[in-house]
C-alpha cells in the first residue's frame, strides 16, 4: 500500500462514517457456513478504515484487531467500536501490519484490497495466520445497469470524477481473484446490498469517494449540479436505491 493510497482518505472521514455502506450479515454466514471459519476466529482486519467490516465482524462474536495505516480514519474507527472489548487497533499496512506471526485465524479485508501490493500481501497474510487460516477479500462493487439513477450515476462519474477510470479499474474479477490466491482458492459468495438515500445521502455518498473531486476543484460545483438534476428526476418518495453486489473470495493462508 503506497503513502499515497493511505493518505488517500483523510480528508473525506467524515462522509465515510455517516454514509458508506456496510456489509449484508451473508459475508459471514458465508464464511462459518461454506467456508469452514469458526465462530470465535480471532480476526484481523486489513485496511481497516472507519471500522464498517470491523463492526460486523465484531458483531458475529469475533475478536478483531483493526489494522490500518491512516491516522484519521484508525481514530473514527476507535471513536465508534473502541468501547468493545474484543476489540483493537494497530496502526500498520496490508504489507507491514505489526501482528505476531501465526496470531489470527481469519484475514479480512473490506473495500481495500485493491489499494495493497498483491505480492507482497500473500507472503504477509500467510505470516500472520495460524495453518489453517482463511483470508476472505470483499467489497461492495456498485451496480452499473438496472436503473436509470444508476446507468447515469456512472455516466457522471465518468464525466466528472478524478481518476475515476483508474480506480474502477483496480477492483479484480473473478478469473483474476482465483488468479491471485491460486491453488488456495477455497471459493466465492455474491450477495445484494443497498442503501436508500435521499439527496443529502447521496452527496455524502459521492464525496466519501476518492475519485469526487472537492470543492474548489473546477468538476466540484458541475458534478453537484449534475446530481441534484439526476436525483430529482430520479427519485421516489424522496429516495433513490443505491445498489450493489457484495462480492466475497475466500482462501487459505498456505497450499
């Protein structure tokens, strides 16, 4: 993970907390149930952010150790589950997370992934993981098509986002998942997620994105002109349905 990715978010923390998405409950039923994890498997969280994977692990009965390199966001992530007692914070990178080796049983990472150095993640998951660890990847991959809110959402942000094109490219598919963790591969779960938003929502939705440009930035004031047109030709009772497929790849940590 370079400087530059962990940096990334610092100035949009607040967006993040209030309006990012979590995970549907099926990501872990997934995990306990097809992929043999236990119930009580000690986790550790790559690139743990505000703390929303962090949370539904948490949630299921997990110990967790959050793992993440900025300041701000590991800050959030205490603010909101610091009172928790299965859980914990370390400040490190997905290639450099400070763990003991062979001190967790499961690795998660949530909507991170594709800001980590693949080769040298593997060598670093499998040092922190006991024999039989599991490493589960996921992430919420936003819906392009079955909505006109949604065909033009992406339209905008091809339009106006910064680097938008660049990161949309970094989520992998599935031949380059099964690629990544090769003859570890244990399998793979796709499962609906969605928020309805109204339009204040909705811009903070946007905004949590590293790609949204901010204010004073020349796309800033189109772009907000742009959703505030789209919203209102689109919504529905004051919301609209922001959709997702949650997507789950899952593997050991040796063989």
């Amino acid at each position: 993970m370079s400087f530059d990715s962990t940096q990334r978010f610092t100035d949009r923390v607040a967006d993040y907390v209030k309006y990012r998405p979590t995970y549907p409950r099926d990501v872990v039923d997934f995990l306990h149930g097809e992929c043999g994890v236990a119930g009580d498997a000690r986790v550790a969280d790559i690139g743990a952010g505000t703390g929303i994977s962090t949370k539904l692990f948490l949630d299921a009965g997990h110990p967790v150790v959050a793992v993440e390199p900025n300041q701000a966001m590991r800050t959030a992530a205490d603010a909101w589950l610091g009172s928790a007692p299965s859980y914990r914070s370390v400040a490190g990178t997905a290639e450099a997370t400070t763990l003991d080796a062979g001190s967790v049983d499961l690795v998660i990472a949530g909507q991170a992934f594709h800001w980590f150095n693949p080769v040298t993640v593997r060598d670093e998951f499998a040092r922190i993981l006991t024999t039989q660890g599991r490493v589960a990847l996921f992430w919420n991959s936003r819906l392009l098509t079955g909505s006109v809110f949604l065909e033009e959402y992406e339209a905008l942000l091809q339009r106006y986002g910064v680097g938008y094109r660049e990161v949309a490219d970094t989520y992998g598919d599935d031949a380059t998942m099964v690629r990544w963790f090769g003859p570890r591969f244990v399998g793979s779960g796709c499962f609906p997620n969605a928020q309805q938003l109204d339009f204040d929502g909705l811009k903070g939705r946007l905004m949590s994105s590293s790609y949204a440009p901010k204010e004073g930035h020349p796309n800033h004031a189109p772009l907000l002109a742009a959703l505030r047109n789209l919203f209102e030709r689109t919504e529905q009772h004051g919301t609209i349905e922001f959709r997702y497929d949650t997507r789950v790849y899952v593997g050991r940590a040796t063989g």
